[in-house]
C-alpha cells in the first residue's frame, strides 16, 4: 500500500478594493451574466479552461442566465464590452504569474456598467486554477444575497476500481478538473471524510485477513488502524463533530449497524435484525436513517438510537437503497424498472420524515451513491448512461441537476 501525502490547499484571499455593499433585490426573471478575460501571461489553452470552468460554476449556482461567449477585454476598462452592454452582470477577470510563481485572480463585477463588487484571489499554482474559480462562485453567490453554498468549495473523495482488487483513492473537486490520487497499490474502499475541515478520512481496506477500517491524517500521512470485523466493515456516515461513526459490521454473522466513539473506541451495536441491515446515516432527534431487508427487499427505515422500535420511510418501490441524510430529509436510490434482457433504470428520490412528501430527483440512467452537502443544499451522484459515466450536482432548491463526465475507471462510492 502506498500513501501519497497531500499537501492540503488553501484558497487565500488578496483583498484589493473593499467590495462594494450592494442590496440585491430578487427579479421574476433571472438576471444574465457575461464573462470578460482580461488575462495575462498564460497561454490561450489555459485562459479557455479558467473560463469554462467559470462558465460551468456560474451555471451551478442556478441564479444566472449565464452568456457562454469567450470574449477579451481590458481589465483597467471602466465599463463592460459593448457586445455586453445589456447583461445585468459582466464579470470580468485578470489572472497572472506572480513573481512567487503563484497563480493571481483579480475580478470585478459589473452591474448596469457600474462596478459594484472587486475582490482578488492568490493560490500557489495554477494547477488548482478550479479552486479560484469555486471561490469565484461562492463570492458571487454571497453577494447576491443568497443561500451560502459552501460545498462548491469543499473537495470530493472517492475510489476507483482500475483492475480486479486494485482500487485508488482519489481526492478531487467537485468537477472532478482536479483529480489527486492519495492512496494506490491496494484494494482500499467506501471512503469517508473524517471531520468538516477534510484534513483525515477512513476507508476500507481488504488487503489484511479481516475488512479493515483505518485512518489517515492527510497533513502528515499517517495511517492508523481504527477496528477490523470478519464478512463487512464499512464506515457509513461520520457525525457532524466527527466524534462518532457508523459502522456497518457483521460480528454475529449478518450485518448490522454500530455505533463507534472515537475517543474511547468503544463500539455499540444499533440494530438487531436476522437479516441485512447496512449504510447507517445521521438524522436530527437522535435517530438515524438505514437499508434493511426486513420486507423481503431493500428498503429505508429510521429509528431512535436509544430505542429498538424501527420505522418504515419509504412506501414506493421495491428495491430502495443507498440512502443519504440530512436533517429530516432522505435521499434514496430505487429501481424504477425490471428488464431481463437490458440495463435498469435506477432513481434518486427525496422524502422528508415530517410529511408524506416524495419529489423524484432525476429521470434516466443509472443513478447512485447519493451524498448530502453539508449545508443540504445539494446533492451529490454519480450518473451511468448510455456507456458513459458522470458526477452530478442536484441542486434542490432551484430544482436543477448538473453533469460532469468521468475520465476514466468506475467509482466504487463517493463523500463529499
């Protein structure tokens, strides 16, 4: 097994001009948005990936009807292009090489031709140029008043099988532009952010005689054993505190769900089933939301941690599995068909514990491992359809799902 240690980025921030404090009042009609590129030093191939990755960003926060024309102009001009003179918003930025060698962002933005809003960003090369570009986002977004969509900027860990039991554990943005593989050399699976500031994770590994979680401290590259178990061993959710896990075991034959205290590293047994109990998540009321097979099938149930009276969640379908919580909220993955002779059709749903609300989240294809954002304002999966695979954004609130295509290999499960 080979650890690669990752040095940890972080987007710094260079304030220019104080940004300009301006009330945004919310239209019927969705503003639109143009991009300038007032860069220079960088070749063109670089200048037209910044760009697109802005394009792609400004899409995804679903407040825009964003102008996809590359046009240059000049970053000391007072006002916009006059191909853009009737966009609500211009953007326009200027990136450069910094004598350090490390990547500048100036941006500013432009509403009714009057600049409203400047701020600068510096990163320590332009390999992570999509992390300028997410902070970008997430800046605009706050700007325009609203809801924080801190995800954009946090990082996405998966494994990927690349040949028969050899996987690689890869950390990533959210695009997946920016792919770092952290461990390789094994069959290493179901990783999990192990805390908010996503400097440590834990997986899987099946390389020793027993399924084994461990944990690795990115900073340093430490790697710890944390408790193996015979059959399964997977880390299903981690509290919010990251004090607590959720452990899929199968210590007495089937698998059940425990519940692991990092400190003490004591282990408790929550579920009592014969049969298959699995994917264990956290829920507000001290409850946490689960896959069982007690109908014959799989599907979602709930319970109190400290009570064994369990709870059916979902009363649809009749193959329901790889759920996600996030407060009183589940997402699910259901069949929505079954075809002998071809691929079935796999669908994400959204149900809330407090009502008997059931929204369908998309429509065709093969859709799966459902992850929440921290925040629960989006949803992150993976799509298979038609021979091709990509990652998608769903965002809830503005209804609206985004594709980023797989470059290669198949992703074995995902956290966000």
């Amino acid at each position: 097994m080979k650890i690669v240690v990752l040095f940890v980025m972080m987007v710094s921030l260079v304030f220019g001009s104080d940004a300009t404090i301006e009330v945004v009042k919310k239209a019927e009609n969705t503003p639109s948005i143009a991009v300038e590129d007032a860069s220079t030093m960088y070749d063109d191939q670089f200048k037209l990936r910044f760009f697109k990755a802005l394009i792609a960003d400004l899409n995804v926060l679903s407040i825009f009807n964003v102008d996809r024309h590359y046009r240059v102009s000049s970053f000391d001009a007072r006002e916009p292009l006059f191909d853009n003179k009737d966009m609500n918003y211009v953007l326009r930025y200027k990136s450069f090489l910094a004598d350090d060698g490390k990547l500048i962002v100036q941006t500013k933005l432009f509403r009714n031709q009057e600049e409203v809003f400047a701020k600068n960003y510096r990163v320590s090369t332009k390999d992570i140029y999509m992390f300028v570009s997410h902070a970008i986002a997430y800046d605009l977004n706050e700007f325009m008043g609203m809801p924080s969509i801190s995800w954009i900027k946090k990082k996405v860990i998966f494994s990927r099988v690349v040949a028969p039991k050899k996987s690689e554990i890869v950390i990533a943005d959210y695009t997946l532009a920016y792919q770092y593989t952290i461990l390789k050399d094994g069959f290493n699976l179901f990783p999990k952010w192990a805390n908010k500031e996503q400097n440590a994770f834990y997986f899987t590994t099946f390389d020793a005689k027993k399924p084994t979680l461990k944990y690795v401290d990115i900073r340093t590259g430490k790697l710890q054993k944390i408790i193996d178990s015979d059959g399964m061993m997977i880390c299903s959710d981690v509290s919010s505190d990251g004090k607590k896990l959720l452990l899929t075991m199968a210590r007495k034959g089937q698998p059940d769900i425990y519940m692991y205290d990092v400190a003490t590293k004591r282990y408790r047994r929550l579920t009592f089933y014969s049969g298959i109990d699995v994917n264990g998540q956290f829920m507000n009321g001290n409850r946490i939301a689960f896959i069982s097979s007690r109908l014959g099938y799989p599907n979602v149930f709930s319970k109190r941690m400290d009570t064994n009276e369990v709870e059916q969640m979902v009363y649809y379908g009749r193959n329901n599995s790889a759920c996600s919580a996030w407060g009183d909220y589940i997402v699910y993955k259901a069949r929505e068909s079954s075809n002998a002779f071809s691929q079935n059709t796999f669908n994400l749903h959204l149900i809330s514990t407090k009502t008997d609300f059931i929204r369908r989240l998309t429509a065709t294809g093969v859709n799966e491992f459902p992850r929440f954002s921290r925040d629960g304002d989006a949803i992150l999966f993976i799509k298979n359809y038609k021979q091709e695979s990509a990652i998608g954004i769903i965002r809830l609130h503005h209804n609206k799902n985004y594709l980023f295509p797989l470059k290669y290999g198949r992703v074995q499960s995902l956290d966000w």
